[in-house]
C-alpha cells in the first residue's frame, strides 16, 4: 500500500500486477521468484528492467528517481534522518506488536494491547500539533503510517479499545490522510478488513499454528488489506510504464537484472 | 563501528563518549538516555544539538551532511536501492543467524552454521568480481559489511569451519577492507575477540539465559567488538567538533532536542 500511494502522490502510471498467491513459494509468480529471489515478497517495483524490493527502499528509490514531482522526503538531512527513524520505529516495534494482536489471546493480547496502544501515543506525540508527520505536507512518513489505520477498526473490535479516545489527535490525522486521493483510492474499507479477519479467524479455529493464522490473515505490514476478496491475500509486483525522468521502461517479462539472474 | 569507519572515511573529526555499560539501563548515562529515550541505544551522534540514532541512519546523514567528502553512496538511485537493500538483508538475516552461532548448541547450532555460510555466498555472490561491495570504491554497503568480519575467527573457532575455504573471494575483501586506515583503526583485534567471547562463556555457563548471554557477550550488531577490555562492552556516543558544513555544533551537554524532551 506504501508504494501504491507514493505513486499515486506522484502521479506515476503503473501496471499492476497481483499476486493470488504470496504465502505458499510454490503458488508464486516466476516473475515474482525471479524479480526478488531472496524474500519472495512483495512489493516489487520494475523500472528500467530493474527490480527494486521492500517498500521503504522503493520509496526513496521513487521520490530520487522522479524528482520533478512533488517530494515525499524533506531535503534537509536532519528530518530526512527522522523520518528514517520513526518508520525504522514502525516496522520494528509497532509491526510485531500489532502481530501480537491477532495471533494471541488472553494476558498476552492484553499486554499487547498496552504496548500496542503506548507506540501509537509515541507517535501521536511527535505528531505534535503539525497537521502531518512530514509538516505541512504529506510525507514519506505519512506514507508509511497510513496503511496500519485501515486495521485500527478491527483492532479495536478485537482487543476492546478506542484508538479516537486513547489518540484523538492521530485519528484526525487519520480522517486528514483519508481525504486524499491517494490514500482513499488505496486503503480498504476497514469493514471489509474486520469482516475478512472474522472469516479468517473460523477457519483457523482448529489450527494452533500462529505462523499460518498470520498467514492467512495476510495480516503481516506487506500485505493487510490489499485485497478486496476474501480469497486473495496477494499483494502487487508493478512495472513503471510512465517513465518520465528515465527513458522509456521495458517490458515485465525482460525483468531478469545481474543480481538477479546470479542467485 | 559503522559510524566510525564512516566518519574516519569523510575525515569527520568528533568527540567520543563511551558508554560504560550498554545492557542495563540503569546503568546507562543521562546523555544516552535523554538522546535516544526509543531505544536507548548506542551508537548516537549528536550535531548541532540534534541527535541523530540508528546506524543506518547515522550514515545516510553523514553522507547527506557532509556532501563535500568523499560520498559514501552512489549517487544512481538504483545503485542507492541496491546498497539499502543489502544492507536490510544482513540486519534482518544475517545478525539473527550470527546470534544463534553463539546462543545456540547441537543441531540448532550445526543450523545456524549452515544458514550462516549460505548468507556468506549469498554477499559473496553479490560483491562477484568487484574490488568492493562499492564497486571500485570503498562504500556504504562496505562500511554496514565490514565490522562483523572481526567476529569470523570467533565463529570459525566456535563452529568449526572455514570463511576462507567456503568463500575465498570474500576474505579477499576483509583483507582488502582491513588495508584501510579507517578499517584497521576501527575493527579490534579478532584474537581478542575470541578471548573475549571465551571468558564470557565461562561466566555463562551456569546460565541458561540465551538473552544474558548474547549481552554480556556484547556481540549484538551494535555492540561486537567495539571494547578491549573484558568488562567493558559499551559502545559510544559522540558529538560532532568538527562541522565542516553547517556551522559550530553546540556542547553535548546541550543535546536536548524536542523531539527527545517531549517523549
């Protein structure tokens, strides 16, 4: 969802291309196993017949390579620094514990939920009083934050709390985001999420593995969301098909770059 | 070890602090806890009375900061995504695997020592036939790489194989890297290392603490190595005293930013 929004931020013509399937290695693309022989993830970004993968590494890579467009990071070295920081912040601390939100119950869930609900009170205070976390702007690290709200709603039903009553101020930096177009166009409807967990959740009732609960889900920071129908988790591999800083971009399928083709 | 690698690169002149004790907060000085109160990590480097936490991140500042010095990271966006990309798969693969060469005994261990040697050529694979990871040049990606090659004697001795015959292109490197000033002045002795790792485990053996193991050993990614001294496994905190770019850094004991005050 990251990359999604920075492109649509930038105006980038893309070509998606889900993925059914991004949990079994067996059901995944070639040009997925090809394009990121070393995860197996998505999101791939495929510019130029180069792959660029994990969706922080993509940002940056979009907002140097397109620099005519509107900027996602600040030059200043100092806030570019703590952008890093926070979503570095994010993806280590807030990402397993909101993991900890589905795949346990009882004492550990509700240790969870206190952790869970201090990280968003970090971030609620550093959000201060500016209207976005990048300032004025919306930024990269809007980017990377927005996409976990889309979830906060089944959080909440499933850990019994309110993120308007615990955070006011984030939910209205949430409800801010959520009237650009970029993010409206992106994020799923948060029902549609809770009620794709709850089917989720029956089917796992007999399983005491947590891995394949999270799984399944496609609960995990790549992939919540991103699908519409209960039976796709995938997320997307897209090739840049508007290239307007670096030549015209070459097919999907002569995506096979040295590094590569080398593993 | 990054970062001093990195500011002995650029020929930053900066004033060191260590930190006595890294593991137990308590111990831990007022400056590292008031700079970096997320983490309460080391290292942290503080210029102009801003603190900048995280390694990675620390490097990308001191790259964007002091433009003039050498540049530590191509300036092609996509070479720029490569060396991010490497360096997210060694802090996410290969420092756990590293850790279980030390936390773990047996089966778990002979594992560990697989997945290990795999990384290697995995990263042995990536530099090919390249001078440095960098290409020509001494890089990013050769300074986040270097540090833990003090650690292969340790492990070799531990685990019983040989960097050297399994990837004998890599050791090429270390040597190639160790050749510079900014390396040798860095990196500790890997004998003392190894003396060092032996007398800890002596001191663990009655433990079956896998956690106090790996910090007493201090041999996280932060923290491998950086000591000469058997109790003292701290790492450091440092100002900036040389500003060749942005004006007089202020004292460290000025170093209360808001960000920092208000958390």
């Amino acid at each position: 969802m990251r990359v999604k929004i920075a492109l649509l931020e930038k105006g980038i013509e893309v070509q998606y291309k889900e993925e059914k399937d991004v949990f079994e290695d067996k059901n995944k693309s070639e040009l997925l196993l090809n394009s990121n022989p070393i995860h197996k993830k998505v999101p791939v970004l495929i510019h130029n017949g180069k792959t660029i993968c994990e969706s922080l590494i993509i940002l940056e890579y979009i907002d140097e390579v397109w620099k005519q467009e509107q900027q996602l990071f600040s030059a200043d070295p100092y806030c570019r620094a703590n952008a890093r920081f926070w979503i570095d912040f994010f993806d280590k601390k807030i990402t397993s514990c909101a993991k900890k939100l589905w795949a346990s119950k009882g004492e550990e869930q509700g240790a969870a939920k206190e952790e869970f609900l201090e990280f968003l009170k970090v971030l609620e205070n550093e959000l201060g009083e500016k209207p976005y976390f990048g300032g004025d702007h919306f930024a990269l690290l809007d980017i990377a934050l927005i996409p976990i709200t889309c979830r906060f709603y089944t959080y909440e039903k499933l850990c019994k709390f309110s993120v308007e009553e615990e955070c006011p101020k984030l939910m209205e930096w949430v409800r801010r985001c959520n009237m650009r177009d970029s993010v409206s166009k992106t994020l799923p409807d948060p029902l549609k999420v809770f009620d794709f967990v709850l089917e989720v959740k029956k089917r796992e009732e007999n399983s005491d593995s947590e891995d394949d609960f999270e799984a399944n889900c496609g609960f995990n920071n790549e992939n919540v969301g991103e699908e519409e129908e209960a039976n796709t988790v995938g997320q997307i591999a897209m090739e840049v098909i508007h290239n307007s800083v670096r030549g015209p971009s070459t097919s999907l399928l002569e995506n096979r770059n040295a590094r590569h083709k080398a593993l």
